[in-house]
C-alpha cells in the first residue's frame, strides 16, 4: 500500500526533496490501516503532532465574550493529506447514509438550494388561500466540539470498511492541541479526546455522519402529516447544524433537546426560532436561512445594505482612483463587494421594477469605484464597457436559471425539488386578487420573452418538461442562453443616454 501512495505523491508533488513528507505519509497509512501506531518520536513530526488552536470573531458579533469567538484548529499539511484521502474513499459511503434533507459539506449542494426551497414553499402561501406553515429552527452550540468518538467510531463500523475506519480512528486519537495567544509563549500542548479537529475537509463530513444519527431518533418521535397539504411538504431542510422542520404546527422542541442531549449535541437556545409562515404577515419575510432573508424584497435591501458596508471599508482605494489601476479596483470590487451584492441572488423575485433599482444601484456603486462624480457623465453602455460589466439583473436572471437547472438535475427527494412539488400540488385554492411576484412567477416571466419556444412554468407537468431540458446538458445551456439574449435585447439601458 505503501508504494502505491508513494508513486501517486510522486507524480503530484514532482519535488525529490520532498521525500521525508512522503515518507511520513507511507509510514502513517501503514501503523494506522495495519492497527499500529507509530512512536512519540515519529508522532511528534507526522501527523500526530500538535494542532495550534486559534480563535476568531463571529461577525457581526461583540468582542468579548467566548461564546462570540470561532474556535478554528490550525493542521499540519501531512494531517490534512490523510484526512483527504479519507474523505475521499469514505464519501459514497456517506452520500448513502445521510439523509436528502442535509445540504452542507456534500458534492453539489449549498446553501442556494436551501434557499431555494424555502422561496417556493414560501410562495406557495403568498398565491393560495388558507395555508399556513410553521418553521421551527434549531442550532447547535459548539456542535463540532461535543462529538463523542467512541460513539462516532461505533456509528463508522457499519458504515465503511475495517481499513477505512483505522485511519479515521488514527486521526481521532491522542489528538493535542497548543493554544495559539497573540504576544504568549504558549508551548505546552494538551490531550483532547472529544470533538473533530476542526481545520481539514474531514471534520465536518464526520460531524454531520455523527448528526444523521441523531436526526433518525428525532424523525422517529416527530408526528405523522396531519393533512395533504403536511404530507407534500419537505418536513426537513438542514444546512449543517442549522436544521429546520417545517409543518402546520411547531415541532416539540423540548423533546428534540432531550433526543440531541443523548449524542451529546447541545442545542442554542438562543438561536432557536419558530417562523410562522402566512400570507397577511410580514414577520416572517426577515427571519434569515442561512445568511438569506425569507422575503426577497427584504433580502435584496439587506444584501444591498452589506454590499454598501463592504465598498465603505475600501473608501480610500475609491476616493484615490489615480493611485491604483482600474483593472485592479474593478477586481476588488467584484471579489469583495459584488460577492456579498450577489449571495443566493438565484433564488430572488423580482419585479421590473426590482430590476431597475437593482441596476441602479449597481451603477451607483461602479461610479464610485471609478471614481465619477457629479457634474461629470457618463452613459449607461459606457459605464459597463469601461468597467466589463453587464447590468447586474442579467447576472440575476442568469443565476436563476443556473441554479433551477442544477435543482433539476439532482435527486427528486432533496427540499428544494419537493418544495416545486409541493407548489404545483393542487390542495388548495387560489387567493383572490393579484398574484404576487414570487420565484414561481419571475421564472415564468423569463420564459415569456422566448419568441420561438412554447412554454411556461405553470403546473406539474410544465415543471417534468422543464427538468427534461436541464438533464440533457448541451440543450438546457442553449436554452438559458436564448433566454439570457431576449432578455438583453428587451433592455433599454444598453443604449446610450448621458445619464450621470
């Protein structure tokens, strides 16, 4: 086995002056997966040897006290090769075990679908009559620290081979850490023999191993759908540890607790909410899902507000627009002030009017970052030539059709795909009035501006044609591309007009 990742190591690294690293590494993989373990002498330089823990600031919190600070545990780059490798021939294991419902640390999902499911089911309420959804949401505190790995070991016997589990027991015992303190000598080490070493690819994959657990005990104790409407539902949309479960009435958080304290896992009772999905309150439009609001007029204005608080912190780059490059300063901000603008921006609503106020505010910010200011004008095609830049609600609508087809492509019991189910599903009513402009509706005012295609996403069966298109790859880019020119030949603000 030895040789085998000798030669691999090789080819990747291609540098002989490299070869204690890979010597290490040979080494490690033989004690662990042979049941060894290697002396205090070769475990002070492998693997083994200790971590340095470092805290940082949760933004957008005090300083001060503990429970504000990120604990993040600094490895060793031979530390961080094993736990890859492990990862890696862990992973189809994993994918079967954990449930559709967990979107975090997994190939192709995100935080995007997450949101995405709960923009559809929160449409639903707006554009039907007499339905109501509850959202209980659970955190857990210090969820990566609490892990008890004899129970976890225990958890990966019946889930992955002999070999494999050797070398993540390897990587879980006599694991030492060394407190890093800005300005102190802080040598001494210590044993830890709960929780994951946070800091590798690893860790959080064993996290949510450990989680599932837990989770199938809880989904044990939940009660059965009380209607049709409960039943479509996706009673479960978890990212991590923040976990929501969705019903017509609030889940019993107290007994949840109790299950989670038997693994452990100590829920936030601070971060603990109940949502009260309803077409005629507002309340819930600002309860955020992972960094996104529920509402999308509230989650735009609040990336807006993020996105402005970024451009503030790089004043002096703007304001001094003859010091530094334009092609520098237009990277800055697509890096830094763009990617905040843009967050799950697939998953927005939008209205016309949505969309030239967005563009607006995007061209506000362009003119600043190149340093234009009143009385000097400069049109709107000109703005985005000189800074490469297409109106930012084209980026939108091109997220949005990139992120449905992803959706679609993946397996149809994940949130995001019951929750289009659920809105197509005919149980309810129409509400009278005009509709309101939800993701439903904006992705079928995308399709209208196709002047050659007759379709529309209205029913269940537009949806299944739909997902058809987006599993043939080459034919779902070249129907989001005739959608994204239609809608660029619908613009008017691409023509110049010496707007300031």
């Amino acid at each position: 086995m030895s040789q085998r990742v000798q030669e691999w190591e090789w080819k990747r690294l291609g540098n002989p002056r490299r070869q204690n690293r890979m010597n290490q590494l040979s080494f490690t993989l033989d004690t662990s997966v042979g049941g060894s373990y290697p002396p205090e002498d070769n475990a002070r330089i492998g693997p083994k040897s200790p971590s340095f823990h470092m805290t940082l600031p949760k933004p957008g919190k005090p300083k001060g006290p503990p429970q504000n600070l990120r604990p993040v545990t600094l490895l060793n780059s031979i530390r961080k090769v094993l736990s890859t490798i492990a990862l890696t021939r862990i992973r189809p294991a994993v994918e079967n075990y954990i449930s559709c419902s967990q979107s975090g640390f997994r190939p192709n999902r995100s935080t995007s679908d997450v949101v995405w499911a709960h923009r559809w089911i929160s449409a639903k309420v707006l554009n039907y009559a007499d339905i109501e959804i509850d959202i209980t949401g659970i955190d857990m505190s210090a969820a990566f620290d609490t892990i008890d790995r004899k129970q976890l070991l225990q958890l990966l016997t019946n889930l992955v081979t002999e070999d494999k589990k050797r070398i993540i027991q390897f990587l879980l015992s006599n694991t030492t850490l060394n407190v890093k303190i800005s300005g102190a000598n802080t040598e001494e080490s210590f044993l830890t023999n709960i929780g994951t070493p946070q800091g590798d690819s690893l860790s959080p994959v064993l996290f949510i191993i450990y989680l599932e657990q837990a989770l199938k005990n809880v989904r044990s104790t939940l009660d059965s759908p009380s209607n049709t409407t409960e039943a479509h539902l996706p009673n479960e949309i978890a990212y991590a540890d923040d976990i929501d479960f969705i019903g017509n009435q609030p889940v019993n958080v107290k007994k949840i607790e109790e299950i989670l304290k038997v693994h452990k896992l100590k829920v936030n009772v601070d971060k603990t909410e109940h949502t009260s999905v309803r077409k005629h309150s507002e309340e819930w439009k600002t309860s955020k899902k992972v960094g996104s609001l529920l509402g999308s007029k509230e989650d735009i204005e609040h990336r807006k507000h993020l996105s402005n608080i970024a451009l503030n912190k790089m004043e002096q780059i703007w304001h001094k627009a003859d010091k530094t490059k334009q092609r520098t300063r237009i990277k800055l901000y697509n890096t830094l002030v763009s990617s905040v603008l843009l967050y799950n921006c697939g998953t927005w609503a939008l209205t016309k009017t949505d969309e030239e106020k967005l563009d607006s505010f995007h061209r506000k910010q362009l003119r600043r970052v190149l340093g234009i200011r009143y009385p000097t004008k400069i049109s709107n095609k000109s703005l985005y030539k000189k800074c490469e830049q297409t109106p930012i609600s084209l980026e939108v609508l091109q997220a949005r059709w990139r992120l449905f087809g992803h959706v679609l492509r993946r397996e149809p019991s994940i949130p995001a795909n019951k929750a289009m189910a659920f809105y197509f599903h005919e149980n309810a009513k129409r509400a009278r009035g005009r509709p309101i402009t939800t993701l439903p509706m904006t992705l079928n005012n995308d399709l209208k501006i196709l002047q050659n295609r007759s379709i529309s996403l209205t029913s269940q069966k537009d949806l299944e044609t739909i997902r058809k298109i987006a599993k043939r790859r080459q034919e779902w880019t070249t129907f989001t591309v005739d959608i994204k020119k239609a809608a660029e030949a619908a613009r008017s603000d691409l023509t110049p007009s010496g707007r300031p």
